[in-house]
C-alpha cells in the first residue's frame, strides 16, 4: 500500500475549475502526461489541459479504489469518472473505468492514464454513438 498514492489521490479529487494553481503541488514543472486522447508536457500544458476539461464538464468527479505500489516512485491508481456534458449524452451522467500510472520522486513527474475513449467519448455522440452501438450488437 503506498502512502504517496494515497495522498497524491486526496489531493486531487480536490482539484477543481477554481484552484487548478494547485496542481504544482502534485506535478513537477517538466510532468508529461498522456491518456488516449492527449499528451501534453509541462505543468503550463497540463494545467490548460484540465482547465480546458473542467469548463466543458459538469459534475466531474473521480472515485479512485485502487492503489498499487510496484515499485520504488511507481505505482497505479484506479478510478471511476463521473462527469455530464451538454452535448453528450443528453447530459446524463456519464462514467468511465479507468487507471493511472503514476512515477514520481517526491511529485508526480510522468503519468499516463487509461481508459476507454469509446465509453469516455464517441458512444455519447449522436451519430457515432449509435454507429458504435449497432457495431457492438454486430460483433457481440
């Protein structure tokens, strides 16, 4: 059980629209972060990244229920996202399983995530979500 991702996990289901400057207390200033979607590199990227996410998101919330340690300043964390958007969805809440890799020293300097950018995204949209859902049928 690791500390570090215990605390690293309280401070940022803290993080929201109104304190995004407290990211460099989680963060290095040269962080890369990567999940399926983008990858950015520095906490100037990174803090424009989730401003972006929290001004088109409502409700985002992360549940994290996973805390594995495997090495020494490396670890994963594993969550659920909870989050409505307008035009997703019909703006119901939305949730998506995923983890984090986390390395760090005595802040997070590299953290890749993982999730399903289908359940995350295009199954929401309109036109592709049912394309995605009659695929699904076909396939299952």
């Amino acid at each position: 059980m690791s500390d570090f991702l215990r605390r690293f996990a309280q401070h940022f289901v803290q993080l929201n629209k109104d304190n995004l400057q407290r990211l460099g207390e989680l963060y290095t200033d040269d962080v890369r972060f990567t999940d399926p979607l983008h990858e950015v590199q520095g906490l100037g990227q990174l803090s424009d990244y989730f401003g972006e996410l929290y001004a088109n998101v409502s409700d985002l919330r992360f549940d994290f229920h996973g805390f594995d340690q495997i090495g020494d300043g490396e670890g994963y964390l594993r969550w659920i996202m909870s989050y409505r958007h307008p035009r997703l969805g019909g703006g119901r809440l939305i949730r998506v399983d995923g983890c984090s890799h986390l390395r760090w020293s005595d802040k997070v300097y590299s953290q890749r995530d993982y999730f399903d950018a289908g359940a995350l995204l295009y199954e929401h949209l309109p036109v592709l979500g049912r394309a995605i859902a009659w695929l699904k049928r076909r396939l299952g």
